[in-house]
C-alpha cells in the first residue's frame, strides 16, 4: 500500500504477522523482530491504512509496521543484527576425550558406555590433530569444553591437551577466552580440584533437582544414585570460593516433582538461576519414557516462571535461562543465545570432535553419524565449511511455516533435535514438540508483557548475567 496523503507520510506496508491474544490485544510482529500489542481500534486503523487524524502513523513509523525513507535503514539494521552472529569471532570447541563414564544415566544423548568398555580414549596422533584444526580456524577467539564419557577418566589427557593448545593457539596468535571441564563430579579428587581452581577451569556439571529425582536419573550401573557426591564436591569448591555450573534436564519424572521443587533446591544451595529446558531426544534420550506432552511442559514451565516472579517479588534475585534467552529475542536485538536462534549455533558458534577426529557441528550430534562433517585427520576447515553449508543456510526462511510464523523472530530450534526426529534439518512443525511447546511459551510471554508486574521483572531479567 502507498500513501500520498498529506496527514501522513509517503509510506508502503511492511509484511507483518498477527495474533489475538486471550487478554484482548493483538500481536503484531514482523520478520525484523519488531513487536506491538495493538488495542482493537488501533489494530483495524493498521488494517484499514487510514491514518488520517491519528497519531498512528509515526508509531507504526517506528515500530517498522510501515515503511518509510525514514526508517528504511532501521529496519534494515534491525534485521542484520540478528544475524550478526554469523560474524563473530568466536568458536566453542567441544572435544570427547573419552566416551567411557562412571554413571548409566538414562537420557544420555551421548550414549557413554561402561567405564572398562573396550571402545578407545583419544590416542595422542588424534588429540595434536584436533589442536592443530582448531588452530587452523579462522577465528580470533576459542573457548574449549570437555565432555565425555567423564573427562575426569583421562584428566591426564585434559592437562595436556590445554597445555599444548595454549601453547600452539599464542603461535597463532589466537585467544583461548575458556576452558570447561562437563563432569559428573563422581571423579573428583582434591588434586584435581586444586588444579582446576589454580588453573581457572570452569566446571559444568548436572542436578535434576532434589535427591529423589536426581538419583533416578542419574546412577551408576549398579542403580545407586550420585547426588550424594555431587552435593559433597559442592560444597568442596564452595569453601574454596568457586561455583560449579549446575543444569537440571527435564523429563517425564521431572514433571511429576514439578517445577518448584527443582527451584528450591537450587534456591538452597545458593544458586541465582535454573534452566528449565526439556530432554533432548537424542541417544537414550530417545526412551519415550522419558518424554511429556507440550501441555504438561507448559504447565510445568508456567508454575516455575510464576513462583520465580514471586520470588523475585519477594527480593529474591532468581531467574530462568531458558525463558531469559526467549526474552532476549523479545526485548533486545541480539540473538545472543546459540541454541534459541535459527540457524543455531551449529556448525557456525560451536564445532565438536570425538576421540577418533571426528568433527561434527555439535556436541549433541555424537549419537547422529549422519551430521559428521569431516575428520581432523584428513580435512580442513574450508573442507568442512562446504559441508556445513546446508546446516547455514538453515534459516527459518527455509522452514516452511516458521518462515510466516508469527513468532519466527524470536523462537529457535535444535537442529540436533529435527534431525533425530524427522531424519532431516526441515522441522516438521505442526509435529514437532518443539514448535509446539515455543508457541505457547512465546504466547505466554507475550500476553503477560502486556502486564506491569511482570514486564518489569522480564525486562530485568534480560539484564542479568
Ligand atoms: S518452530 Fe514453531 S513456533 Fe518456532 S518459528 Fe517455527 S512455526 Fe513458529
Ligand atoms: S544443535 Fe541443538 S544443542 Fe547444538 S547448538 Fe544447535 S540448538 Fe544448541
């Protein structure tokens, strides 16, 4: 539509997408990630394009609704910045230096295997192969990560693969900005904990909530649980005055505790965050036993942001990570957060390499042969770059409905997850537990920024660190 009219502008429409919210208001949203809830009238006057005698147009002017020479490179801006990602200088490498692990827990994507298994460590040709790939990245600044298996069988291994690898990325003159150990902490001892604290190592491990539903999950072979040591080793590096990252998974049990429970017991030990993410459903996360339905997630999800806002209410600084990357999305321009964008980080934020060399574009795909891209031993980067092309280009514009979704700013999806499911990187989405669980959450969300009490809380928690 044009306008020559001159109570308004020169202006053509911009593609927008809408939805009635149950508070009344519409959501209007467009693909450069600007929102409005919009009351009725204004919603028909959007509709209509009579803008005559109202002072709609500059706010639909600055909301992107309408397209002007005035804000055309706004827009435009608007629209790059969520995809500035594709040129950041970082990578995360994930390296396997072992897939052996202490404990058998039941919705393991990487499908670890029994501590005296006959499947190899990564020998030393394999590991100075992977450091030298690393190094022959075209990226400025690398964080590393070990998972497993448990890293801490071949801690040996862990020391002087970042020994050589400081060593070699100073040559190149590269950055290592971090170095994660994930752990189930069941292998810990003073001496490696004195060198992980002397060394800034960060530590990344699990905790499904209060012992009860821990140990359900995670156990050793023999079924007895390892909450009991992981709570010790907490308390070990919080005397010394470090923080373990902890991550709860949530599955079917999870939900029959409920969220508070998970809250409280991170509440107690001390912790300012929770990350209510669901299952992934890869390797033995694949037992539908483990699985929930998108309502009964959302019920869970919607109860833990509500105490959280009492919490919050009450002075308690807590927040969730999951939901405060969606609200990130929402309320900034930066899609900060790898695995709530589309395309996610893999393959573009985040390579991983198991302990035969192979490189895949995530951490999550080790139990999906199919995404292997390459193999330190005999490829290069701009070898695997080809390969990763498709996972790239995977932008919600080529997902069929996302590409018209309402909410397609805003929402991400795991490749990892499409994959496992469908058996290809196209969501299939009326199917796809996923989109089902993001459009009530981003309804969720959207509903309830209309309303003081709690926009002022989210705004806050996008904020926090
Ligand atoms: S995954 Fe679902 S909710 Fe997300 S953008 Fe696609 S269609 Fe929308
Ligand atoms: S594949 Fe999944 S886990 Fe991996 S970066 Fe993408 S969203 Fe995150």
């Amino acid at each position: 539509m044009t306008s020559l009219d001159s109570n308004v502008g020169e202006y053509i429409s911009n593609e927008y997408f809408e939805k009635k919210l149950k508070n009344g208001f519409f959501l209007i949203t467009t693909s450069h990630g600007s929102w409005s809830l919009l009351t009725e009238k204004e919603y028909k006057i959007l509709k209509s394009g009579d803008f005559k005698n109202t002072d709609l147009f500059s706010f639909f002017e600055n909301k992107g609704l309408i397209i002007t020479k005035k804000n055309t490179s706004k827009i435009v801006n608007a629209f790059k910045s969520q995809y500035s990602f594709f040129d950041e200088p970082h990578m995360l490498c994930v390296v396997t230096l072992t897939n052996r692990c202490t404990l058998k827990c039941d919705y393991c994507h990487a499908c670890a295997k029994p501590k005296d298994s006959k499947i190899k460590d990564m020998d030393n040709k394999t590991m100075v192969a992977v450091i030298d790939f690393i190094c022959s990245l075209p990226h400025k600044n690398i964080g590393i990560e070990f998972q497993g298996g448990e890293p801490l069988f071949r801690f040996d291994l862990v020391k002087d693969f970042l020994l050589l690898l400081e060593k070699k990325l100073c040559l190149v003159g590269k950055n290592l900005t971090s170095r994660v150990i994930v752990t189930n902490l069941t292998l810990m001892t003073e001496k490696i904990a004195d060198y992980v604290i002397e060394n800034n190592i960060g530590l990344c491990s699990s905790l499904d909530g209060p012992k009860e539903l821990h140990d359900k999950h995670r156990k050793y072979v023999s079924g007895k649980g390892s909450y009991d040591i992981v709570m010790g080793w907490n308390d070990y590096f919080n005397k010394k005055g470090r923080n373990i990252n902890f991550l709860p998974t949530i599955t079917s049990e999870s939900i029959k505790f409920g969220s508070k429970s998970i809250i409280d017991e991170y509440l107690r030990l001390g912790f300012f965050r929770v990350n209510l993410r669901p299952i992934h459903r890869i390797g033995r996360g694949k037992n539908k036993s483990l699985w929930f339905d998108d309502e009964s997630f959302f019920e869970f999800w919607k109860s833990g942001i509500e105490y959280i806002i009492e919490l919050n209410e009450a002075g308690i600084e807590f927040y969730d990570y999951n939901t405060q990357a969606m609200l990130k999305n929402i309320l900034t321009p930066i899609r900060s957060y790898m695995c709530m964008r589309t395309p996610c980080g893999a393959g573009i934020s985040q390579l991983a390499f198991n302990t035969d060399g192979t490189i895949l574009p995530c951490d999550m795909a080790r139990s999906l042969p199919d995404l292997k891209v390459g193999n330190v031993k005999k490829h290069s980067y701009s070898d695997i770059s080809i390969s990763l092309l498709e996972i790239k280009t995977h932008t919600r514009d080529t997902n069929p409905l996302c590409d018209s979704c309402i909410f397609g700013a805003y929402c991400g999806n795991c490749l990892c997850d499409t994959y496992s499911a469908f058996g290809d990187f196209v969501l299939k989405t009326p199917q796809d537990f996923d989109c089902k669980i993001k459009k009530r959450m981003l309804t969720y969300l959207f509903e309830k920024l209309c309303d003081k009490r709690y926009s002022v809380i989210f705004n806050n928690w996008v904020t926090l660190k």
